[in-house]
C-alpha cells in the first residue's frame, strides 16, 4: 500500500459520507415540517453535496485514471462505498432526522478540526472549509434536539426514539482499520478513536439539557469500512444511480 | 390582538444588510417560535447567495405600519416641495452611498 492509494481510500470514505447523507436529505425536499425547515435540510444537503465533490474529485486525481468525481459517484457497485452506517439509516420522522444529524455533526465537528492539521494539504483545506458549514449543522441540531426533547410530551417521546434507535450505528464513527493507522503514523489522518470521549461528553451535554437520556450502551453495528451495509444503501443507490445507469453519459 | 392563527409559528420580518456600512433592508419575512429559529431560517431562507453579511429579524407583531387611509396627510405634502431635495450640494469625489 503506498501513501496515494491509501490516502485515495481514506478519502473515498469521508466522499461517501458526504455524498451519501446529501442524497439522503434531499429526499426531504418538499417534504419539511414547514417551508423555512425544508429549506433549511436541503441547504445541509447542498452542503454536503458540495462537500462530496470537493473530495471525490481529489479521490479521482489520486487514482489518476482519467476518471472523474460523477465517474466515483455514480458508477460503483455497493460494496465500494465506505460511508458510515449511520448515514444511511432512513429519515424516519422529523426527530429520527435530528438526531442523526446531532450524532453525525458533533462528530464531525470534531474530525474536520482535526483533519485540518492533516499534512495533505487538499484534506486540510477542505477540512477548513467544511469546519464553517458543520458548525451551523450541528448549530440546527442541537436546537432542534432541545426544542423537541424539551418540548411535548410528543415530541420528546419521539426524540429520544430517535437517539435510542441510532445509537448502535455510532460505535462506527469512532472504529480504526489498518488504512486509517497506517495515514495516522503519516500524519494525514484522524485519530477517531481520540475523539469519542469528548464526543459522548458533548452529546450528552445536550440530550440532558433536552431532558432526553443518553441511550445504554448495546451491541454497535459494524462493516462499512468493509463494504458491508445495511439493507438501506441498495435502496439508495437504485436511485441515485439510475440515470447514469438507464443512460450512460447523458448530459444536460 | 392575533389576527389569525395557522400551524405555522409565528412570524418574523427580516432584514439583511448586503454590506458593512449600507442600510438595513427589508427581504421578506420567517416564521419561527424564538429568535434563535427566526435567525437560522433568515439565514438559510435569505442569505443562501451571497446577500448578505449581517441580519436582523423583528416579530412581525412589534412593527407598526401607517394606515393607507393616513397616506394623503402624510405623504401627499412632499410631492411638490423641490426645495426638500439636497441636490443643490455638490458630492464629495469619493464619497460612495450617499
């Protein structure tokens, strides 16, 4: 394994999770509560969407195939994609989305202010860029995770479904194969496993403040790094995929 | 007095200002249960391009409007003074947004 190809892996990974949580929230455009919160998850899906670009376009020059970043998007068989469990999990109701995006965006809070010290100088400057746009997710997160937890009756019995039903895909975020040791030792990846205590700290700094409770700790799923997904993630890319598929370099 | 109530929060007025210095102007309006909501949808309803860099929302209830029946007394006196208009002066070269 040399640095190129194991820093083309690593960033496949952090594309697909941008790629893949943009496909899922722009799902729910037309469908917010109210216009100004549909709005609001589709400018996080636009984030992230431009974020999938940015980095799977840097996977392509690494691979130096000739390809290009809708090549990576749209044209890999399931197994190749690397985005965490977590992120392809339904929307489900309003507060199963709140409370992925609370998990996933303290989350990623955290790495990008890592990845930012990266010695690849195109992770690190898309690192920096992203710290700005993640700041405001997590911002609209935890909002509305304390607008619901300490809301209705309702709705805190809702988000706390939320946050119990993700939890077991979280264990995920923190896991280090070989890929990710061999690039920490190179100082160009995160050391994720470093992360966890302070994101557990802040997650529930947040969820007490909802009145809502932190969930037990029970068997964490596991396999994305490996290829291996949930049923969730074929149903997604049937989609996404079915242009590119049904008519191969169709152009606008 | 609620005019009329809907299941869509309540309503806010925002105001974005393009550029430091220039006036606050009105873009339209949110509806939010707190300010910290009526912030984030102005932000994601009115800035998404560029517009602006700072915002202002107001509760659309705390603004008073003139009432159109008022608008010969107050407005109508204006139309026919020339001499109100400070364009006798001459601009400062470099003087931009006057």
């Amino acid at each position: 394994m040399t640095t190129k190809d194991a820093t083309y892996n690593y960033t496949i990974r952090l594309g697909d999770n941008a790629l893949i949580l943009g496909h899922r929230l722009s799902e729910l455009c037309s469908r917010g509560p109210i216009l100004e919160e549909d709005l609001a998850l589709t400018n996080v899906a636009l984030d992230m969407i431009g974020r999938a670009q940015a980095l799977l376009k840097y996977a392509a020059e690494l691979e130096g195939k000739g390809h290009t970043e809708d090549d990576i998007a749209y044209r890999r068989a399931e197994i190749n994609y690397h985005n965490h469990l977590l992120i392809e999990q339904p929307n489900g109701d309003f507060a199963h989305t709140i409370a992925r995006q609370l998990y996933l965006s303290v989350f990623e809070y955290l790495f990008y202010t890592e990845l930012e010290k990266s010695k690849d100088a195109t992770l690190a400057a898309i690192a920096s860029k992203t710290i700005k746009e993640v700041k405001y997710h997590m911002q609209h997160a935890i909002d509305w995770t304390l607008r619901l937890g300490d809301g209705t009756i309702e709705s805190h019995n809702r988000m706390q479904k939320g946050v119990n039903d993700l939890w077991m895909y979280t264990g995920e975020l923190f896991e280090m194969d070989i890929l990710d040791t061999y690039l920490l030792h190179q100082h160009i990846a995160v050391e994720t496993i470093a992360l966890k205590a302070k994101w557990q700290s802040e997650v529930e700094k947040v969820l007490t403040e909802a009145t809502l409770s932190l969930p037990q700790d029970t068997y964490m799923q596991t396999g994305s790094k490996k290829g291996v997904h949930t049923e969730n993630l074929g149903h997604i890319l049937s989609e996404m995929q079915y242009l590119q598929r049904a008519y191969p370099d169709a152009k606008w | 007095m609620i005019m009329a109530t809907d299941t869509q929060l309540d309503l806010w007025e925002v105001f974005i200002q393009s550029k430091s210095g220039l006036p606050y102007i009105h873009s339209g309006s949110v509806h939010a249960s707190d300010v910290k909501m009526a912030m984030q949808n102005a932000r994601d309803i009115y800035t998404r391009r560029g517009e602006g860099t700072s915002i202002w929302v107001v509760p659309a209830k705390h603004i008073s409007a003139s009432n159109p029946d008022d608008n010969d007394m107050l407005f109508d006196p204006s139309n026919d003074k020339i001499y109100r208009h400070p364009t006798f002066y001459v601009m400062p070269e470099g003087a931009k947004n006057i």
